[in-house]
C-alpha cells in the first residue's frame, strides 16, 4: 500500500489520489471534467444535499426545478450576465437530425432559465416574498485544469432565487442566508469566512456578492458558496413586477444562494489527512463500520454479532456497513480510514465475550461501546467525534492567515493575507498585483483572529477608511 | 369556477387541465416540452422518487450518477440502439465559442454513458452483479404533441442498469425488477399489466422487453415503465467482459429497468374524477390538510388550534398543510379536492368543544377524528383511503378490457382489446392495422380478468400456440 503523497508539501497531488483512492468520483469518462458518481460518492453527496435542503426549508423555501436547457433569447436578456458565462456555456443547436431554429444553452446557473417564469408567478404583493431553491446540475464549458468536485464541467448545484418586495427585504434574505449557511456549515464542521467580494469580482450581473472562503492547502483559498444581491438589475429586463398595496406597479428586488459539489471537495481538502479523507458524521457515507475478527473457535459468531448490532444501530437511523469481505482486519482498517468513516467497531471473541466493542474514531482515538448501551454510546462516540473534528479545524483555520504591512510583505506568503485596504480598485489591484492573486474582499463579519490594530491601506498608504481585507491565491 | 370538462367525453382535455389547475407542473416555459416543475409538482415528485429509492435498493441496488453528456464516438458502438434514438438526440456542437471536436449528445438513456465505465468497474466474477440506478433527467426531441409528466422533452427518469454472471442470472434479475415494481405499484394505488413486447416493438438493443401498461381514457394506454434483458448484447460491443472463477473470460449479461415522471401523470389520469386530482397518500404533496373554521366568538382560536394538531402530526412524520388563507372555507375545500389532497379535517367552534373534527376523504366519505388519538385515527383514515382508492381503481381496470373474436371486432372499440394472437408477426401487423393502433404483446402474468377459452388467432384462424395477447392505442 503506498503512502499517499504529503498534504502540505504536494497539496493537489494529495487531494486527487485521496478521491481516487477512496473511490468517491471517476474521472476516466469521456468528457474531461465530467466524471462519475460512484455508489460510494453518491452517499455523500446525498448526505449533504439532505443538509443543504433541511436548512434552507427551516427558512421557508420551497423546491421547485426548471429546464436544464435555456432559450439563447432568454439567456441574452441582462447584458453583465451574458457577458459574464458567454464564453463558458455549452450551445444545444441541433435535435434529431435538423438543426433548431432557436439555439439551446445548457444552463450555467439558473437567472435566465426561470425569470421569464417568475413573471407569470409574481402578479401582487400578496405573491412576496417568492422564496424558492432547486437542486440541478449545471454545465460550464471550463477550460482551466479540471479538479473533482473542486472544478468540473458538470456541476452538482444547489441554487435558491427569491423575490422580495423591496431592497431592504432583499438585504434581509441575504441575511437570513447568512445564517443557513453557518448552520450547514455547523454540520461540515468547515469555518469559513463570510466576505464581501470587491466590485470588478462579483457575479455577473449583481449589485453585490458575499461569498464563503476557507484557506485549503497553505496560501489558497476555496470559494465554497455565495450569496448575491441583485436589486432590480434582473427583474427590470426580465419584467418581474408585482402591484402594490397602493395599486402602483413595482419591480421586485432579488437575491440568490449558490453551493455545489465543491463543498464535498472542501470537507475532503481540510479535514483529509496523511491516511486519507475523513467526514464529519452528517456528510460520511457511512457513520459506523463494524469489522469482525474472525475467531478459529467460533467460526461465523462474530459476524453474526457484528450483523446483529448494525441492525439495532441501522434501526435507530444509523448509517452503517458491516465489513465481511475476506481481506485481513488490518486491510479493512486500512480501507475504512482512507474513506472517511467517523467510527470503527472492532468485533472479536474478546470483545463479544466481554459484551462491548473496541472503537475507534477517524482521529484514532480508542474506547469501548457496550452492546447493551449501543446505539447511545456510539451517539456520543460521533458526537465527541464531530466536536474534536470541528476544533482541530478551527485551530487550523485561526493558523492559516497572517497579516501583510506592505505589498512587499504579500509575495511569497504560506498563509492566506489579511491586509489594510482603503476600499479603491486601484489599490486593490495593487494588491493583487503584488500577491500574484485575488483580493478576495472584506469580511462581512469579524474575522476570529487576534488582529492587531488596523493602519494605513497598503495600496496608497491612506489611514482614512481602511478595512482588512483578505488576499490570496483561489485555487 | 368554471367545471372540468368531462373525464370521459374529453379524456386529454381533462387531464390537461386537472395538471395545469391543481398547479402541478407549469408549461408555460420558453422550449415547447420542457416544463416547470411547481413547489407543487416537486412535492408529489419527491415522494415518488421515495418510493422508487426504497424497493429498488431492498434489491440490493446503489446509487450511482454518470454525466449528462455523452460523447458522439461512444454513442454510436451498439447500432441498433443509435438507429433507436440518432433521431431524438439534441446534440451539443459548440462549446463557449468554438466547435467542439467530439460532438456531445444529450442523454436520451444511459446506455451509451454507463457501459464504457462498466467495462472498467467489472474485472471479475467478484465484482458481480454490478445493480446500480441512477435519479436523472433525459432528454429527447419530441415531435409528436407533448403533454405533462406523459410526453415531454426534458424527463425526470429513474433508470436501474445491471451486469450479471449469466443469461438466467440476467433473467432472475428481469423477474426481480418485476416484483419491485410490484411493490411500487402498491404505493401508488395503480392496477397494470407487464406485458412482454413483440419483437418489432422492444426496446433499441434489447433481447426481449417487459412493458408495464394501464387502460386510460377508454381504448387508449399508458406505458408506464419497463424492464429489459439485454443478452450481451451491449457487453460486447463496449467490451464488459470479467474473469470467470475458472479463469475464463466472459461477456457479462445485461438488465435495465425504466421508469419516469410518466407515473405521476399516471396517477393523475386513473385517479382523477370530476373534482381534480386524487393521490395516494404515499404520493400526494399533502397527505392532510386542515382547514380551520372562522368563528367571531373566539377569533384565532381554530387557527391555533390548526397548528398545534398540524404540529402533532408533522412530528409523526405526517406531510401536513394548514390553509390559514383568506378564503372562504367553501373555496377551500374546493381547492384542496381539486389538489388531491387525501384527507381534509375542518375544524370550527363546535369540533374544538367536541375535541373532534369533522374529516372528509378525497372519496367524499365524511367521518370524525378525535383529538386524542389524533395520530392512530389519521393513520387509520388513511389507511382505509388507500385501500377504496385501490378497489376502485381496480375495478375500473378490470371493465377497461374486453375480448375480440375477429378483426373486425378490434376497430372501434370502447375498450383495451384482449385477443387471441399465435405469436406471428405477420397475424400480429394485422391486428396493429384493424384496431389502427399497437399489439401491446403477451402478458407476464396471468389477467386478472375472466377469460373465455382461447380460440384460434384473429389473424390467421390458426388455434395451435395462440396466446392472449393485448391491443390498445397508446396515448
């Protein structure tokens, strides 16, 4: 079994042979960037779909699902956002054997495709706020490197749009997103910070994008979600209008709530280690895996006892595989860290005779499970585990950013920069001029660091105005 | 409110607007097939998919997702199936700004997608069988009238594929789809015959092909799924090929089974009455709703009491609307029968003090439900609504069928012809031309119908190996 490659020296290389080997993607099909699936990769993606939904339903959207292929006259209707995807979209311009009359774009994301139809939803102020989410792939025409689940062509996609009846209800929306997505990212164990993308970064089409960052293999960061304000810079085109309480006509202000598969990506990239992945209980494929010892004396008991207890765990909702391959149980020790799996339960004479099973988490740590106390010890065992798993991430987060004086100090960086800015493009691009990267922006909420106190914009040397900002290299 | 038109007169009248009233899918959006899936729509979807998920992996079947895109050069390895579908593809062609060089189709079904990982995954007799299903949308250019959840351009699909050792593995794996869907019928309250195709209408690339039809709309049917054994016929031109345990190499043999949103509109159309919608509890949006009664004694008192019932039955798992809208009760009530809704409990001032409320099943049938056994007595209601809906459902499908003796008796009919066939495909066109319309083929299991003895063919007069078979006008 050959070692995986270092994480902090060869970043990139670790994280793909991490996804290989625990087999949650293939990317030998076809189509380059469009990859597979895998029975084990789709229990994931189902666990955290289940995550994303059960948020954003708590905040009273609905799902809906509109068309994956767009009319190219109602894709070119808000010119920033055409000129935004033009040159990453896939064209449909051929059924059957003719070509079409109007050509067809494979949706990038999902504007386009359904404002047309909110303008048959929205009649009355009575129809606000529409709140609605889908769950759709999305296809983009990438012609960067691509990275499973990190960046793909084919896009697993979670997408809400709303319609609200002025700019401070849409301001609002943008906040209670805010905070769906720190509840989400409770159950990632991911910290993250919320920031305020400068102007000549945001979405295509927005009056203003939030977006959530993490620090992923030294000075790079990962988008893994954002948030966007649009004021009437849609519905104006697209007609979305409502009548008043006063019976005046008004168009309603928008925003919209972007996550992906990349988040997969991400809970692989920052809690994966030098044994493989490893999953937080609410996204691991399975949250237990039980490996009998076979015993000479008593052959087949342990797994029956191991079958046993997986049923009683299984009936309380549990998520959980019983190992009965004929490797050797150093082989299925091996396999199930690489995986991810939070909780080991080791099952042999010893163990059965004595009624409890050795266990072991995904940070090593060993204790026993009383198979009269089963389903509640193994709650507290994940339980204890996503708590350690959350505060080794949290400290490492804390430890991934650094404060940069000078545009001379941003070069060269191991860490994820936070620098003073006076808020002007010029000095921004100096920024990113001198760092070979992006500023990624200002936070929208304090920083959880120890920051000293702020000084002068390093772009122009300005005191007046000036906020921390993060600079890095995106990945 | 204008009345439905009559279900039987003006069957696709009806129906049409039955989906477009009780807002279950808009049509309305800007590419003529591709419809909106309503808040509505999805929530009937998610139960169906649900019930799909849970027999189909009682199988033993995993969840996997391939791309949505599959190259023209993999496309067109099995050429029955190309010659199949080459004129119902869209084909992608361009790629942001420049002609792709391979060009990509849009997945009509996944064979094609699938079987050159297959080739990868399936190395030796270990790794079968191969039962993997995936949840996604396919799409073919219709011209033929489309129509909601029946006919459409974009379709949400379930589509199970299967690699086995053998030919009889292969077939045991057919029988096994039969049962599951079997157990899904159930859910869904719908009476069908599985009927195995005529060879000239199996599905592109198969061996043989297992269809599952309903009588809708009189003499018309309805396919609503399938299942196929597909031989080696596909495994050999993409080369899925194992080592057997005697170190020989095989081809494996090969299952799918299909099914899509076809069985909402199924659903739809054999439930549905004069009022609108009517759904099975396992698939309606809203298993209950409650509609509270107004009173000016006590103003909110039967709104809080709506919620806190709601509550209870919402923590027992229950899909629970409460109808706080302005409406009048009596607009209500229209509103939720014409949705389907199985249940309605209303609750006024005197069903508060009585500490029961009066409850209506979408069959009319009035009872009352006591507050304090609630939950026992809502499951009973339910239970009981199901069971009537099912009778009444199977008694219309067995009055849907009648006997034809000469192919004279076939033209005109009123009904499904059932009919004595000799296997030919000769005598079987002969029976396509007089009823104008398909032979549907044998069936897989016995009717549940009262049959005459068999007498000789109605196409050639032949009595020796005559079989019953069914001929209808598929919608």
């Amino acid at each position: 079994m050959v070692e995986l490659p270092d994480k902090r020296a060869k970043f990139i290389d670790w994280y793909l042979e991490v996804v290989d080997r625990a087999d949650l993607s293939d990317k030998r099909y076809g189509v380059k960037g469009m990859n597979v699936w895998t029975t084990y990769g789709m229990r994931a993606r189902r666990n955290l779909d289940a995550v994303m939904v059960r948020a954003i339903e708590a905040t009273g959207s609905e799902a809906v699902e509109f068309p994956a292929l767009i009319p190219e006259t109602d894709f070119a209707k808000e010119k920033e956002h055409i000129k935004g995807f033009d040159a990453q979209v896939y064209w449909v311009t051929k059924g059957g054997l003719s070509d079409l009359d109007v050509r067809l774009v494979l949706r990038p994301t999902s504007e386009t495709a359904m404002y047309p139809t909110f303008a048959l939803w929205v009649r009355s102020h009575k129809d606000l706020p529409l709140n609605v989410y889908q769950i759709v792939n999305t296809f983009r025409y990438e012609t960067k490197t691509t990275r499973p689940f990190v960046r793909v062509r084919e896009i697993h996609f979670f997408e809400e749009h709303t319609c609200q009846v002025d700019e401070a209800a849409a301001t609002a929306r943008v906040r209670s997103n805010l905070a769906a997505f720190r509840a989400m990212a409770e159950a990632f164990a991911l910290p993250y910070v919320p920031i305020r993308r400068p102007e000549w970064d945001k979405f295509a089409g927005a009056h203003y994008s939030v977006a959530f960052d993490i620090p992923v293999g030294g000075a790079r960061t990962l988008q893994i979600g954002s948030v966007h304000h649009y004021r009437q810079n849609f519905s104006v085109p697209y007609a979305i209008r409502y009548e008043a309480a006063d019976g005046s006509q008004e168009y309603v202000h928008q925003t919209t709530f972007g996550l992906s598969e990349r988040l997969l990506g991400a809970i692989v990239a920052v809690h994966g280690d030098a044994k493989g992945a490893v999953f937080p209980s609410a996204i691991a494929p399975f949250e237990v895996v039980i490996v009998p010892i076979p015993s000479a004396d008593a052959p087949g008991a342990a797994e029956r006892t191991a079958s046993e207890l997986a049923d009683r765990l299984r009936a309380g909702g549990r998520r959980v595989h019983v190992d009965l391959s004929e490797d050797r149980p150093g082989a299925k020790y091996y396999r199930w860290e690489l995986k991810g799996v939070p909780l080991r339960l080791e099952l042999g004479k010893r163990e059965a005779e004595a009624r409890s099973a050795s266990a072991v988490d995904r940070l090593g740590r060993r204790t026993r499970v009383s198979f009269d106390r089963l389903e509640a010890e193994v709650a507290e065992r994940l339980v204890e585990f996503d708590r350690a798993l959350t505060e080794k991430a949290t400290a490492e987060f804390r430890a991934s950013f650094s404060v940069a004086r000078t545009l001379e100090e941003l070069a060269g960086s191991e860490r994820v920069r936070v620098v003073a800015w006076c808020g002007q493009e010029a000095c921004g691009h100096r920024i990113e001029t001198a760092i070979d990267g992006a500023l990624l922006g200002t936070p929208e909420e304090e920083l959880p660091l120890e920051l000293p106190t702020i000084g002068a914009c390093v772009g122009c040397g300005t005191s007046e105005g000036a906020r921390w900002a993060l600079a890095a290299q995106p990945l």
